[in-house]
C-alpha cells in the first residue's frame, strides 16, 4: 500500500513541502512544492497540522535508572562520587522484573517524545539478571522500536582499584561468552533491522584492557560497533594517567580502538590533538548535554568533532543523572549549552536535529535511517503546535526547538504507527506508571 502523508505544516527535508509516500516501510517518494505523487496512492493521511522532523535516535542511555531518578542520597554529586553513591543501591535492588519495567518505560517515554530508535549501554550484572540483552529485545519488539542491544560490562570492581561493588562485574570469560550468544542471536546487520548489537565495556575505571582488547577482536569478528564512556570527567583524565601512564584517548589507541566502529559517550575533555586524532579515524561522540549540566561533567566540543571528521550524535543518558528519557528536551538542551560554548549565530536548531537524527544514525553504523530521503525506512516524528507554548510561534520547525516540544502527537516507524495521539500504541501509561512507580519505591525502603 502507498501512502501520501500529505501537506504538513513543515517537513524537515528539502524537495518534501507536500510530504512523502510510504511503501513497504519505506520512503518511496518526496513530492515537492506543486507537485503530486508519481504513482497513484491507495491512502491518504492529511499532515497539515503537523510539523515532520526524521525520528530521532538515541546514542547513549542507561535504562535501569529510570529506577532511581532524583535519588537523595544522589542528587547533588558529580560523576565520581554519584557513582560510589548509586553502585551499591543499584547492587542491592536491580531485580529482573525491575529491570523490565525500567526498560518498558524507558522505551515509552522515548517513543512518546519522537524517538523512534535507541541504544541503551547496560552494563550491570548482578546475579539473576544474565538475560538483560534478551529482556530489553523483547520489550523493544514489543513496542515495534528499533534497538541496539549495546552488551555492556564491568569486570573491575573495588577490590582491582575499580569504582563498583563486587557484585555487579563479571570475569571476562563469562562477558565474552555472553557477548557472543547476544551477537548470534540477535545482530541483524541488514537494511531496516529491528535489532543490532554492539559491544561496550563500560569506562577505563571499570574494565581491564585485555577485555578491552577482546572486546574490539570480537567486534571485528562480527562486524557489530564498539560503545564505551570516554573522557567524561576530570576525574577519568586523572584515572588514566595514575593507573595506565596516559590520556584517555591514548588508552583508547593502545586499546586497538581508534575506529569507525566505535563511539564514545559524552567525549567532553579532549585537547586539540585528540581531537584531530579522533576526527581522522572518525570515531564518533554521543554529545550528552543533560546529564553533562546535571553532573557539572564539562561542555563537549561539539563543532571541533565534526570539523575534525567525528560524527556528532545525541543522548539522553541515564535517568539518574538526566532525570528523564526524553530526546527532544535535550535538543533544546544541546542548543543551549552549545551556544554558551561557542556563540549564537554559529550554532543554531539545525544543529541539534542534525545530532539527533544523521549524526546519532553515523555513530551507530547505520545508512538506513536518519534523514527523510527516498529509499531510507519510512521513521518519522510528528508534533503539532497547538499548546501555549507555541503561540506567535513563526518558524515552525525552529519552534520545536526554541520553544520547547517535547511530546510527539505521531510515530511512525518502518511504515506503521507507533504513537497516535501522543498515546502509544498497545500501551496501558497509567498501569505502566503505578507498576515502575511501586518498582522504583523499593529503592528507598518504603515497600
């Protein structure tokens, strides 16, 4: 079936002012200003009150937090000592069944705001949650989001002169093992996957190098990419030289993972050599502007990286250090504190939306989504302009930006709706919110 998503308000894509026609769960057809559809369309949805934008795709994020947003004991600590904080709650009280509502929500919460794929860097291990990557494809499947099951570990805990508990790592034979049953299962390194795989141990203070080694040689073996954090703090800067004699991205080198298959989180304390570096081998950055204001972490050099050659993509980052999984408050989030990086007239709406959907879609290896161009998977987010806030609004498509949207009326992913009516489709909200609500209480001791 062709369907013209006809006329809308305003499209972010060029040639595409009367919308676009999607067949087979993809974008057959711009139809352009004054023109008609090529070929006859058997549906027709009328988009003139909807603003069109690529879906947007999320880099970087740690879904069981969700558990623990605005933790007490948490809120008012930067990276270092939020982690020695929440390590041990998180030890104690990530039960599957937790994790799985963490992961439902986290997926719905980011649909609902325009995200239409994720990745989701997981990386805690306590006994009883072995089957992490199996949980998060089910619930991904189930709200029909695209995923990239991002196998995440640890194997230095505080007794290696590591940040975690001994509970939540695991040795090295047991991470790869995983790793390779996760690869085999469920990479799909098609056009339109639903579901890929990539490979992330967790940051330089919480892995040895051999697994880091190991790691890049079985990525090379399946052909899947590489995720780790990487330069997010001082602190981190500080680790590196006292534990390994270098720089973050110095370790990154003798790691073998200088490669287009890799992108780093957050990426914020880079000279300019490194910079270079990075561009040249195109390693990506998932720019993380919530989380890095939350943690008062450091200002990413966003427009160094791209100059450089680094696909620049955006992330919400975890729930207790951004406090919500919604990816287009953080464009706005992105254009803010850039612009008090650099200045205002350099970098602009279009920036973030660029981040968020052509840059994310880079950093994950992926050709197939990011843009709205014929032949890409038909994934796009829908937002009206009907609240308070967008009155006198005159741009529409700066307006999601400048004046702050963050709930999409429409999803549409591969061709099908997954939100209409800013609701999404097969999913109880208010049963979702009481059962991770009580979930999340147990985190306190009030259940």
């Amino acid at each position: 079936m062709r369907l013209w998503i006809k006329d809308p308000m305003a499209i972010l894509a060029l040639g595409a002012e009367r919308g676009v026609v999607v067949e087979d769960g993809r974008i057959a057809e711009l139809v352009g200003r004054g023109a008609s559809p090529g070929k006859p369309v058997e549906q027709t949805f009328d988009a003139g009150q909807h603003v069109i934008v690529p879906g947007l795709i999320n880099t970087h994020h740690h879904f069981f937090q969700t558990l623990t947003r605005a933790h007490p004991e948490a809120i008012n600590k930067e990276l270092f000592p939020w982690l020695e904080t929440l390590y041990p709650i998180w030890a104690r009280n990530v039960t599957p069944a937790g994790f799985r509502l963490a992961t439902r929500l986290s997926l719905t919460e980011l649909l609902m705001s325009g995200c239409t794929c994720v990745s989701d860097h997981h990386y805690l291990y306590p006994a009883g949650l072995e089957d992490a990557m199996d949980i998060q494809a089910e619930e991904a499947e189930r709200l029909g989001m695209r995923m990239t099951l991002t196998r995440g570990s640890m194997n230095l805990s505080v007794k290696d002169g590591g940040l975690p508990p001994d509970t939540v790592v695991q040795d090295e034979e047991t991470i790869l093992t995983d790793c390779e049953r996760v690869l085999a299962r469920y990479h799909d390194s098609d056009e339109g996957a639903m579901l890929q795989v990539a490979l992330a141990p967790c940051a330089p203070f919480t892995v040895s190098k051999r697994l880091m080694l190991d790691t890049a040689d079985l990525a090379e073996r399946f052909d899947c990419r590489l995720h780790t954090h990487l330069a997010e703090t001082l602190d981190e800067d500080e680790y590196c030289l006292e534990h390994f004699g270098c720089r973050p991205v110095d370790y990154l080198e003798e790691c073998g993972w200088l490669t287009d298959r890799v992108w780093l989180a957050h990426g914020i304390h880079f000279n300019d050599e490194e910079v270079r570096r990075l561009g040249r081998h195109h390693v990506g950055v998932c720019h993380c502007p919530t989380s890095n204001m939350t943690l008062a972490s450091g200002q990413c050099r966003t427009k160094e990286l791209e100059d450089a050659g680094s696909p620049v993509g955006l992330g919400v980052d975890g729930s207790a250090s951004n406090d919500n999984s919604n990816l287009m408050e953080s464009l706005r989030h992105a254009l803010m504190i850039n612009r008090l990086t650099y200045d205002a007239a350099s970098v602009t709406h279009f920036d973030t939306f660029r981040w968020a959907t052509e840059g994310s879609a880079r950093c994950l290896g992926r050709t197939d989504i990011g843009a709205i161009t014929a032949g890409h998977q038909a994934d796009f987010a829908f937002y009206t302009l009907d609240e308070l806030r967008f009155s006198g609004a005159h741009d529409p498509i700066a307006a999601l930006v400048m004046c702050g949207a963050h709930a999409a009326d429409r999803v549409m992913i591969g061709g099908t709706w997954r939100v209409e009516h800013g609701q999404p489709t097969g999913v109880d909200v208010g049963r979702l919110r009481h059962e991770h609500g009580a979930a999340a209480r147990r985190f306190m001791g009030t259940v």
